[in-house]
C-alpha cells in the first residue's frame, strides 16, 4: 500500500466535528468496543483523508488553533494503524499510576514527541511516515523518524 494521510481527530475538541465525522467513508473510533451515542460525538476518531473529504476542508479553512487533532502519513491501513495507535493510549505516570493519553490532542502530542526517549519516538513511526501536528504557538511540526533519530522536517531533534 501507498502512503496516504490519515487525521487523527479529538472529538471533542468542537462540536462541529461530529457531523463533519459521520459524513466520513473511511473511519474507525479509537475507543474499542461499543461507545455510548451520548459519548460518541466526544470520542477521538482515526479518519483516511481524500482531497474532497469535508472535514479535510474544514480542516484547512477552519482548523487552525482549533486543536481538533493530529495528522499521519501512513503506509497501513486505517484498520491497522487504529491498532498501532492504540497501544498509546495509556501511560504511566512517574507514580506509577495509569492515565489516558490523549496523544491525539496536537498540543500534548507537540509536547510529547520531542521528549520522549528515543526508544518510545521510535515506536511511534511502525508504518508511519511522518505526523503533522500543530503546536500551542501554532507552529507547525512535521515529524519524522530518519536515521535513528526524530526530525523536525530537516533538523534533527534534540535529544
């Protein structure tokens, strides 16, 4: 499979991104299992983006500092990177308490990535070519892992 580019999107981020999700082809809630109707509009959601996606318009007209979430270019399927990006959704914290991690939130997961020891930045790219994210300044990141280290689009993070 080719490479295509996926949102990973927080629902509940706006409310207007729920009707702009049901109207998606392509997508998979990342909560497994069933989850309330109430629920669902708040639940994050992995969608396969085309060029005439609604919500990929939206996203470009009106996303910006909205933090509705992250992007990926990816080499799997949407079955399967569901099931890559899973794994993250919990971590524990230094207590040794177990918390949800919401890496789908662009400010948290700006944060995150750069820091992150090399062993976990790494695991994060299993079939994935990069992650455009928007941080809390709205700058824009485009992460990738080339030659055993994370890159900012051509430099190098610090590690």
């Amino acid at each position: 499979m080719s490479a295509r580019w996926y949102a990973v999107v927080d629902g509940a981020a706006d409310d207007g991104l729920w009707p702009l999700l049901q109207r998606c082809d392509d997508r998979a809630c990342l909560i497994s299992g069933a989850v309330h109707p109430v629920l669902a509009p708040a639940a994050p959601y992995l969608v396969a983006l085309d060029d005439d996606e609604p919500l990929l318009g939206a996203w470009r007209e009106h996303g910006a500092g909205r933090h509705w979430g992250i992007l990926c270019e990816a080499e799997l399927p949407l079955a399967e990177l569901r099931q890559q990006l899973r794994q993250f959704f919990q971590a524990k914290l230094p207590d040794g308490t177990i918390a949800q991690f919401r890496f789908y939130d662009p400010r948290v997961f700006a944060r995150y990535l750069p820091e992150a020891p090399p062993e976990q930045q790494v695991r994060w790219f299993a079939g994935v070519t990069q992650f455009a994210v928007e941080g809390e300044d709205g700058r824009q990141h485009s992460f990738r892992w080339r030659g055993g280290r994370l890159h900012d689009g051509d430099a190098p993070v610090a590690a």
